[in-house]
C-alpha cells in the first residue's frame, strides 16, 4: 500500500498558499458558512461543517473568524454562494477540475476560462475530464503523527481504502461517504489531520516537462488567486528534479 507519493503536487502547493493567507481565509470562511447554511450550524451534527472547520483549524485561521463564518450563515444575508465545477485541460495534456462557490457564475466562468486561454490550456464541457478521476475522502497527517506501521494500523482500523506513506507525511484515502467517520476515528488516534477533504484523484497521472510545469503552475496559481475558486486538482506529475528547476 506504500509508495512513492504522486498527491504532493497534485494538489495545489503548500508553499504558494502559505503566501497568500488572507485569500485563504476567505475562501475557507466562504466554505464554513455554506456548509452551515447547508445543514445545522453545529459541526458536531454538520459532516461537512465540521470538515470546513477543521480544514481551517489546521491553517491556523483564528476561531474568531471560524465563529464569525458560522455566524453568518443563521444570519441570513443575501449572499447565495452556489457550487460549481469546471472542467479542462491545461498544458502537456493535464487534465484540471476546478471547484468553485460563487454569487455570480458569469463572472466566475469568464474568470476560469480567460486564465486556461492564457496559460496554454482550454475549458471543456461539463464531464469532459472528470471520468478521469475518483470522488474520494483525503485525509493528511505530518510524518511526526507516527511511523508508517502505526498510521497504517490505524487507518486500516478506521476503515481507510488506502494509505501511502512518505518522508513528507502520510496520505490515506477513503470513500467518499465513508471520510467523516474515517477522519474521526483517526483523530482518537493520531491527534488532529493537517487536511481532511472530499477530493478527485487521477486514475492515471500525466509527466510534466520544465516547459509544460511552468506554464502549468502559473496556471494553477492564476485559479488559486481567484476568490470564487475553493480548490485544484489535476492529474500531472511533476517530478522534485524538474520542481526546483521550474521554481528555482
């Protein structure tokens, strides 16, 4: 079940978001006040509340600014935030889902397709990549959680699919429905996750060269500063020797 670990540069990079924390922040308040206004404004009673709430714990993101979110959702204000997906291909033939809550989806989708036009890609039609991925439950924990044999012990007790483990940390992958109750188990066991998350995962990655992973990461970031976009996956790899060309 362990092995080398494609996920880290799937999903959008730690760095790049730790650069632009204000901007994470709102997007998270953003997710915390729909997943309120969707079900009870208790996480506890509220699956996807309560993952919302504990994405932002584990970004630091103070509990006034938790607390305020959930506020707002029983305050009934006039923003109506709807989930959209967009789908494309960016450069080197990748494969990109881009999830977005937006009060405006005209905005959003010009905004979406303006940075793959510019950025060597192109928006597809709803459905046109997403049969290249799985719908699962992702839960991440810092290599200090534990050795590979105790996270493993635990995951597969909880009820985990899969778990790879890494000098970067360990990446366990569950069903969808099954990613609440996985994630709160582990919790009893590991302490609390860096992420917990629905997510798409690419049955088949795709490499990337320098040229295509540079065009590909000013891509992502272009999404990634976009208020309406919550999160970005892909099916690329870029490898760690062609990752510190592009960034160095």
């Amino acid at each position: 079940m362990a092995g080398h670990s494609k996920f880290k540069n799937i999903m959008h990079r730690k760095g790049a978001q730790d650069k632009k924390r204000s901007n994470l922040f709102s997007k998270l308040s953003r997710e915390i006040t729909v997943a309120a206004k969707m079900g009870t404004p208790d996480p506890d009673m509220n699956p996807r509340l309560r993952l919302a709430v504990n994405t932002a714990k584990a970004q630091s993101m103070p509990k006034d600014n938790i607390q305020r979110a959930i506020d707002k959702a029983s305050a009934g204000d006039d923003e109506n935030y709807e989930e959209v997906r967009y789908e494309g291909y960016g450069p080197g033939g990748s494969a990109i889902i881009v999830e977005t809550l937006t009060d405006n989806r005209n905005r959003t989708a010009t905004a979406v397709r303006t940075a793959f036009s510019k950025h060597g890609g192109n928006l597809g039609t709803e459905g046109s990549v997403v049969h290249g991925f799985e719908r699962l439950g992702f839960i991440l924990y810092p290599a200090s959680a534990g050795d590979e044999e105790k996270v493993l012990e635990a995951a597969l007790e909880a009820g985990a699919e899969d778990i790879t483990s890494t000098d970067d940390g360990h990446e366990i992958w569950t069903a969808a429905d099954d990613l609440h109750q996985v994630a709160s188990d582990l919790e009893k066991a590991l302490g609390e996750a860096e992420t917990v998350k629905l997510a798409w995962k690419p049955n088949l990655t795709v490499d990337m060269d320098e040229k295509n992973a540079s065009t590909l990461l000013k891509l992502i970031d272009v999404l990634d500063d976009d208020d309406d976009v919550q999160t970005v996956w892909g099916n690329y790899d870029i490898s760690d020797e062609v990752m510190e060309k592009v960034e160095g």
